[in-house]
C-alpha cells in the first residue's frame, strides 16, 4: 500500500506565512451580498456541494483529473451559503461533468498509458481474471504501483495565474471574463494538485490586497455629506462581496484543498473580509464618518424623519461581518440612546400628564424594538431596552405615581391602569414601588369614607363600591397579582378600624335595611350576592361583636314586625355568620328562629282549644327572655276585646308551662282589619298603633291630634308618625287638614271613603323611628361591658396558665387573645380590677410583675 499513498498529490502544501485566522463564528464567514445572514453548514450539506464541485476534473493532460479529492479534506469549511455562490458552483459542476463525460475514454495529452485508473488498479489486455473465469475459480487482484506522476507542461504554471489574474482584474472592475468559468476551476484544481497551492494562495492574496489599498482613496474626500458617503461605502462593500463571491467560485479547490488543511490560514472569503476591515474601515477617518452617519440617521429617525432603512441595515450588516459592530458602533450607539432619553424623560415628565407620557414611553420601546429587527443586530436588543426602560421609567417611577396613580385610580382609568401596570413590571423594583403607592391609595381613600361622621349614611354602600373597583383593578390591570391581593386586605383591614366600632355599626343597619327591602330592590340572587359583598367588608373589622349587638337587635325588630325580607334570607345570613365567627358568635341569633318556630306551634294548640270572641284574631311571638331585646313599655287604651284575648292566651299559657313568667309587649304587635270603601271592601295589614287609631272612626267622623292622643294613650313622637303613615303615605286611608308631609298641633284628620287601591290586601307599613341617642348609647354600653368580662376572663385564663408574668408579656399575650381593639389604659384598668378582686397580685419584689391567686 505505501506506493499506493507515494502517488497521490500530497495534502500537505508548504506552511503558511500569513498570520492567523482570528477565531470567529463561521457567521461571519458566509460571502451572500446581504452578510448578516449566515449559517454553518453540517456534514451533509458539504458532502453534497464538495460532491458538486468535485466532479468537473477532466483536463486535456491527466484522466486522473476526474476523481475526488475530498479524501484528502481534514477541516470543516466555511463558507458563504447564497443562492448566487451554489447556482454558480452547480453550473460549473455540470459543465464539468459533460466534459468528463466525454473525454473519458480519449487518449490523455501526457504519459501515462491507456486505461490507466487512478486509484492504480490496471485491468492487462487478455486478462480473464474477472470476465472470463470459471464459476468457483479463483479471482486474483492485481495490484500495481502508480506510473511516475506526470509534470505539467513548461511555462503552464505562469500562463494559468496569468489567466487566473486577469480574470480576478476582470471581476474587480465588473467587465466581461474572457474564459469560461469551468476553464478557470479545473485550471485552479490543476495548480493546486502539483503543489503550487501556497504560491497560488499568495498571489491571489495580493491581487486582492492591491484592488481594496485602490479604494480608500475615494472616502478620503471632505466634501462629500454624511448620506452620500454611507451609500458610496455601502457601494463599495456590496461590491467587494459580489466580488469576493465570484472570486471564490473560481477559488474554491484552493479553499476546500489547502485552505483547510492550514488552519492558520483564512479561507478565500476571510481574506477578502480582513483586508476590507484592514484597509477600508479601519481606516479612523472612515470609520469615524461611517458611524457618526449611522448615528446621525438613527437620531433623525427618532425625531420623526423617514430615512433609508435598508442603507442602515446594509451598513450595520458590515459592521457585524466585519466583526467591528460592538467595539466600533454599539457602544457608542447606546451611549448616545442614554443621553437621548435621559434628556427626553426629564423634559416630558414635567410637559406632559402621566397618561400621555406613559403612552409615549411605550411607543418608544416598540420602536427601539422594531429597530433591532430592522436593522441593528440582535445582540443590541437586550442593552438596548434596557436603556429605554431606566432613563423613561426607572428614574422616573415615584414621580409618575406621585404625579398620576391617585388620578388613575380615582378615574377609573382601567387602559391606562394595564399600561402603567406592564411597563412598570419591565422595570426592576418597579412593581413594588407601584405596590406602596396601591396601599397608600387604599388606606387615604378609604379612611374619607370612616373617619368623615357626615358620610356615615352611605360609608356601608361606598365601601362595598370601593371594593368592587379595587377589586376589579387587581384583576384586569394587575394580572391577579397575589401581592396586590394581600395588600388590599392589610389596607381595608388599617383604614376600617380607624374609627373604633362605628363601622360595625354601621354594616348591621345596613344589613337590616337591605333585609328589610329585600325583593323589593333585588331578587333572591341579587340579596344574596350582596349579603357575600358585605360579609367580606365584615371580615376587616375588628369590633365584631359590636356588630352582632347592633344585628341582634334589628333581627328582633324585624322578625317581631314581620319587616324581614324572607326566613331564608335571614337564615343564610346567619350560616354566613356562623361561617366566619363560629357558632358561638350565632348560637342567641339562632335562639330567635327558634321562638319563631315556637310561637307559630303554640298559636296552632290556642286557636284548636278556644272559642275566640269577637271579630278581632290573635297573634302572639313568644320571646325567650335573654334572645330578645328589652323595649321601653309604653302604656296604650287597648280595646276590650284585645284586653279579653290577652287573659285568655294567659291562662292557656300558663296552664301548659306551669312556673312561668308571661310579660306582655303589645306595643309590637300589629292587625289585620277589614275596611269598607265605597269602592268596596279592604283588607288592611296594619301595626297595633295603626288599628287604635282606625278603629276611632268608628265612633266619630273627624279627630283632632289632641283628641285622638287622649283616647289612645299613644306617646306622642310615636303617634304623630303613625298618623303620618295613614294620612301622608301611599296608601292614604284617612284626610288630614291640612295637607302637608308632617303633623302638626291642631291638624285634623277624618276617614276618607273614597280610598281606592287596586290591591285587595294593603300592607301600610309603620313608619320607623330613627334610632335614638339613647338606644345607640345603650346598645354600645351593653357591648362595652361583655368586653370588660372577656378581657377579664382573659388575663385569668392566662395568668392560671403562666402563674408569674410581667405587664408587659400579658399585655401583649391579652392583645392576642382578644378579637376587638383595647386601650392600654383600658386594660391597665381591668388589671387593676382584677388585683383588687384577689384573681392577681403584684409581686412584693417587682411592682411590674403580676402573680396569680389560686
């Protein structure tokens, strides 16, 4: 086999003296006009293209010309994948395989024999070895040395370059090649397989060294103008390409041969690009004006200019290829976007409104966005934004929220709200700073509502509107974001119970008014969604059982009166109740229900055993002394017959419960009285109060307000507002004179006969008495003192626990039992309370540290 190997060209041609190739991606080593669009070519790719260009190897002095010498190839090449560089390699490849075709089997212009293979295999005339033999007969191979190697003709080397040189010139000054293409590739491949790869190279080199040296002197002149020298530059790089393409072509046996056995060398391409780097843009003057133009179109686009994008995309397209775009052109670049928006952000925040600058600010990042895509590269894009986001919102996030949110907010602004949101989170710590601003809103808005006794008729209602708004914020402008979520509830939470159990207050009357209203203003759906909008404002106070004081006392009012939306209404209120503070918190609400129940089964039992007289039907609500709340009693002139029924229920009563205690409030009661009209009959639903007072035009045609007080014993607040609930309401059964909203001293009141309502049964509703000081004072002092005994129950329950604790430890662990808020002077007192009750003592040693007494 070694003389097999002795008779190929050797692979391996002089070393190289040129300097090393700079190790770069093979990015930047692809020869398409447009440069910027490379890739690296795998293994398969560059076995179809080198089986392509391979294949045109015939030539008039060696057959052995037309086999591969891709065995000989120990590097991966780079090179520039364009369409115009494979159509070229293609026709080439097909031109040259038409050639080998046909001059096969012709005798070859130098020694060696016909019939001689390449690969040193010699089928001898008259040989049968293979076509011949037997069948089971032995084939013999005959193996021969290769014939000594043929030597090119005298003066063939300096007439190939001279061609090969003049067709270089040809394409550097774009004019018409004399030979064909196929011609110059085989000479090339002819020169490169006698070891004249290294001198082949170096001439090549100089040609082109010569021609880019020529080119520098046209960029050298002062009076051309910024866009006039970027084109001619572009011109100039888009023409070096296409040369070096054509070039290459031609070149390209060298490059897939010698080139790549020398890793120190840079292929055909490289070399066109490190002298083009070398002599034309390394050049300080031309680099200079080339950067200070591409910087110059880029600042009048960002002013509004239309300016040649595919020049810029061009140019920094060169700049990337020629491996100069970061240290040349990006660093300057964003030096000068920072200074950009750095005076832009601090010009606009004081000229415009937030709303506006946030717009302004987002159509800045998808134009420097676009940019990149355009025409800068891709490795800008990162710094690049990042710049934008620090100079237009980083520096400017307390002084846009301070500045607009409270507006935004206040607006409702939801656009404005999810843009605000998006660029802050592109912005570090730009989200949390939003954040506090949220919890500042929050609590000042909020605390408007409850600090403010002026607004305390709608607080309710504003604060279940306020939630919804924020709650809807959260969700469409701020993505759900949990942290906002969180901070919404820690600043209800603050602001609600600034003012100390008005709040709770406030949401148990509301809750009655709603339950009063009930169907009237919503359907069963509607109540109950609303009832979960204030269960969730429940949840923030503290004063929770100041609540259900308030609510206990209404839900009595309106089971009593009948004024309740539905039992089920008021039952799902209750299981709501239960749900967040316990059973404990409901168990005396529950008790309510249950009397209810009780009282409908005793009032069965009384009307089934008795004989009742007269036309008047009675109605009882058996209260359970502890559930219910106490009335002031108010002493009226009951009619006979009422007074009658009430000793007979009395005696049925007690005759089933024996041992106890029957007290009557008939002030709460209320009757059904059947009227005559001329229009007809009536069915009139009306209060204990009302039916007195009706029941008077039996006896008479017209009353006085004096009169009419005298016979019935009514307090006078309370029967000036019955009275105004028959002659000023709806439904008007009696006249007053005169006509006006209110009741006077001296109006005078009469039956009205022509009463007409298109209703059979009339339901005249009682007007309510506003609650009085003294009531609201009452109901705050009960709650008050329940607080004294849990506070109390406290302390005890943990200093039996503790046995020895300083103040300051059971204060704290006090705080932490308790659901309502306390006043350290409140506690010091129930303290004081309870050392001189003997539960505690202070200790003998330490007056700060309290002993508990077994």
């Amino acid at each position: 086999m070694e003389s097999l190997v002795e008779g190929l060209p050797s692979p391996n041609p002089p070393p190289p003296t040129q300097e090393a190739r700079p190790a770069a991606s093979d990015v930047n080593n692809d020869s398409s006009i447009t440069p910027s669009k490379k890739r690296k070519i795998n293994s398969s790719e560059r076995e179809d293209i080198d089986s392509i260009s391979s294949s045109p190897k015939t030539t008039n002095y060696s057959s052995s010309s037309c086999t591969s010498t891709s065995q000989h190839i120990q590097k991966k090449l780079r090179f520039e994948d364009s369409v115009d560089f494979i159509g070229l390699d293609v026709k080439m490849a097909e031109e040259s395989s038409a050639s080998c075709s046909s001059n096969k089997m012709k005798t070859v212009f130098l020694a060696g024999g016909v019939g001689h293979h390449a690969n040193g295999l010699t089928k001898t005339a008259g040989s049968t070895t293979f076509s011949n033999s037997k069948p089971g007969a032995a084939k013999k191979l005959v193996i021969k040395n290769f014939k000594e190697k043929p030597k090119l003709p005298e003066n063939y080397t300096h007439e190939t370059w001279q061609k090969l040189k003049e067709a270089v010139e040809a394409i550097q000054n774009s004019i018409s090649i004399k030979y064909n293409l196929e011609e110059l590739y085989q000479a090339v491949e002819n020169l490169c397989s006698h070891k004249i790869s290294a001198k082949l190279y170096k001439q090549l080199q100089v040609v082109c060294e010569d021609h880019i040296k020529a080119q520098i002197d046209q960029f050298r002149e002062d009076a051309l103008d910024s866009t006039l020298f970027l084109k001619k530059i572009d011109k100039c790089w888009q023409d070096h390409c296409r040369q070096m393409i054509m070039i290459r072509s031609i070149f390209l046996f060298l490059d897939r041969t010698y080139v790549l056995q020398n890793s120190m060398l840079p292929s055909v391409w490289d070399m066109g690009l490190e002298l083009f780097r070398f002599y034309i843009i390394s050049d300080m003057k031309v680099q200079s004006k080339t950067i200070d133009g591409i910087l110059l179109l880029i600042e009048r686009e960002r002013s509004g200019e239309t300016v040649d994008r595919s020049l810029l995309r061009s140019l920094l397209s060169m700049l990337s290829d020629l491996q100069i775009y970061q240290d040349s052109f990006e660093q300057r670049f964003l030096e000068e976007t920072n200074r950009l928006y750095a005076a832009e952000g601090q010009r606009l925040m004081q000229e415009r409104e937030v709303p506006d600058y946030l717009h302004h600010v987002n159509k800045r990042l998808e134009e420097e966005a676009d940019r990149v895509i355009t025409y800068l590269d891709q490795s800008t894009q990162k710094p690049l934004i990042a710049t934008v986001e620090k100079q237009l919102l980083g520096e400017h996030l307390t002084a846009t929220l301070q500045k607009g949110l409270n507006h935004l907010l206040d607006e409702n602004r939801i656009q404005d709200l999810c843009l605000l949101y998006q660029l802050f989170s592109r912005v570090r710590g730009g989200v949390l700073v939003l954040l506090q601003h949220w919890i500042e809103y929050i609590k000042a808005f909020g605390s408007t509502m409850v600090i403010n006794p002026e607004k305390d008729k709608t607080m309710v209602q504003e604060l279940l509107d306020f939630k919804d708004k924020v709650d809807h914020i959260i969700h469409v402008c701020f993505m759900k974001n949990e942290k906002f979520v969180n901070a919404m509830k820690e600043a209800f939470e603050t602001f609600i119970n600034k003012r100390t159990n008005k709040p709770a207050e406030l949401i148990a009357k509301h809750v009655d008014w709603k339950l009063r209203a009930g169907n009237k203003e919503a359907t069963d759906e509607e109540l109950e969604k609303m009832l979960d909008k204030i269960m969730i404002i429940f949840r923030f106070i503290y004063g929770k059982d100041v609540f259900e004081a308030f609510y206990k006392k209404d839900l009595a009012k309106r089971l009593l009166v009948g004024k309740s939306a539905s039992v089920d209404a008021e039952k799902s209120m209750l299981s709501k109740l239960k749900h967040e503070c316990g059973a404990a918190f409901t168990s005396k609400l529950e008790g309510m229900f249950k009397d209810m129940e009780l009282s409908k089964d005793i009032m069965v039992q009384f009307k089934q055993c008795q004989n009742l007289p007269g036309n008047i039907e009675l109605t009882v609500n058996i209260l359970t002394m502890g559930y219910w709340p106490t009335y002031v009693p108010m002493e009226v002139h009951l009619l006979p017959e009422m007074v009658r029924l009430q000793e007979i229920f009395k005696t049925f009563y007690l005759g089933k419960h024996s041992g106890r205690k029957l007290q009557w409030q008939s002030t709460l009661g209320h009757c059904v009285l059947k009227a005559e009209f001329k229009e007809g009959k009536k069915e009139l639903q009306v209060s204990l109060f009302q039916t007195l007072v009706l029941l008077m035009f039996n006896e008479g045609e017209e009353f006085t307000l004096e009169e009419i007080k005298l016979a019935t014993g009514i307090e006078d607040g309370e029967l000036r507002r019955t009275l105004q609930s028959l002659a000023c309401g709806k439904a008007r059964v009696i006249h007053k004179v005169p006509k006006s909203k209110d009741v006077e001293d001296g109006d005078k009141f009469s039956c009205n006969d022509d009463f007409k309502h298109k209703l059979f049964r009339i339901k005249i509703n009682q007007i309510q008495m506003k609650e009085t000081v003294e009531e609201q004072a009452s109901t705050t002092e009960r709650v008050y003192q329940d607080r004294q005994y849990q506070i109390d129950a406290a302390i005890v329950r943990i200093m039996k626990m503790r046995k020895t604790l300083s103040h300051n430890l059971l204060v704290s662990e006090v705080y932490n039992q308790l659901k309502f808020p306390v006043k350290p002077a409140d506690l010091k007192k129930r303290i004081e309370s309870l050392i001189d009750r003997d539960y505690m003592e202070r200790d003998k040693e330490n007056p700060n540290q309290y002993n508990y007494v077994a």
